[in-house]
C-alpha cells in the first residue's frame, strides 16, 4: 500500500492484493495510515498486475510511451521514474539532431529504442523478480527475504546503493 498525496487535501491510495480479496478499503487504510484522516473515497479502481514490455517501441514514426512501453508491478514504484528517464533521453536525441542541424526524423525512434530498450527490459524483470520473490516468500512461509531487507534498511551504505539505483 502506497500513500502517494495529489494535494494538501487529497492522497491517491494506491495497494495490491493477492487473488482480488475483497478488503474494507477504509479499515485497511485506517490501519496503515497515520498522518491522513479519511473523508471521502472517491473511486476504486482494480486490474490484473502484469508485466510486460513492448516488442517494438515504434511503429513508423509513432513512438510509445509510458505503461505501453513497460508495464511493472507498483511493488517498487518505478513504473513513472521509468517513463520520466524515457522521456529524458528522448529530449537527449532531438537536442543532439537540433544541435548537428539534423532533420528530425524516424531515426529518433530506432535510437531510442536501441538506447533504452535493454535497460527497461532489465529494471523491469528486476522489479518483477523482487515482486515474485516476495510472493514465494509468502507463500512458504518465510520471512527470510523480508528480515534481510531490513537489516539492510537500516545499513546508510545499503541505503545509498539503492537509492541510486532506483534514482
């Protein structure tokens, strides 16, 4: 469950349960939150978590973007800093054509794709890893998994290290 606030008076909610139980949304809120009180709950939308990545990242001279490109569990958060460092390398290509005088064709889209597809492609396997894991982890009955991420939670040189690779 993710707090992710829109405004000073409104906060998306943003969870994931396993085989769509059916939960008392407010209750479970209740329970996580500590800093929000509830008013009202606007809408409750639900969808089937999958990953996915595109085969081909353009067609001609349409480029696709942000959850087409790559959906991703919400377990990491990433899905959005994933299409921000898209969209930044794509600025990167139009400058670099602006810049030698280039026309700005659908060469745009082959390099973009050759520059990025991979590293999507692996951050989201990733993210999807960790998601899997966590649910054997339930599954089993182990909390192996979750102790070591704490422990390494509170490590400042951990810390840095995935920060900056989430960054």
């Amino acid at each position: 469950m993710a707090f992710l606030p829109i405004s000073s008076k409104k906060t998306s909610v943003v969870y994931s349960v396993r085989n769509y139980g059916n939960i008392d949304l407010k209750k479970t809120i209740e329970k996580y939150n500590t800093k929000y009180s509830i008013t009202k709950i606007n809408q409750i939308f639900n969808f089937k978590l999958i990953s996915s990545n595109l085969r081909n990242y353009y067609h001609k001279n349409i480029l696709a973007f942000g959850e087409l490109l790559h959906k991703v569990h919400p377990l990491a958060g990433q899905g959005f800093n994933m299409s921000i460092r898209d969209i930044k390398l794509l600025l990167e290509l139009i400058k670099f054509k602006i810049d030698h005088g280039l026309e700005l064709d659908n060469s745009i889209c082959k390099n973009f794709e050759n520059k990025i597809k991979y590293k999507n492609y692996l951050f989201s396997s990733g993210i999807d890893f960790i998601y899997e894991f966590f649910h054997l982890e339930s599954k089993i009955e182990n909390s192996i998994l979750s102790n070591s991420i704490k422990v390494l939670g509170k490590n400042k040189y951990a810390n840095k290290i995935f920060t900056s690779l989430a960054d």
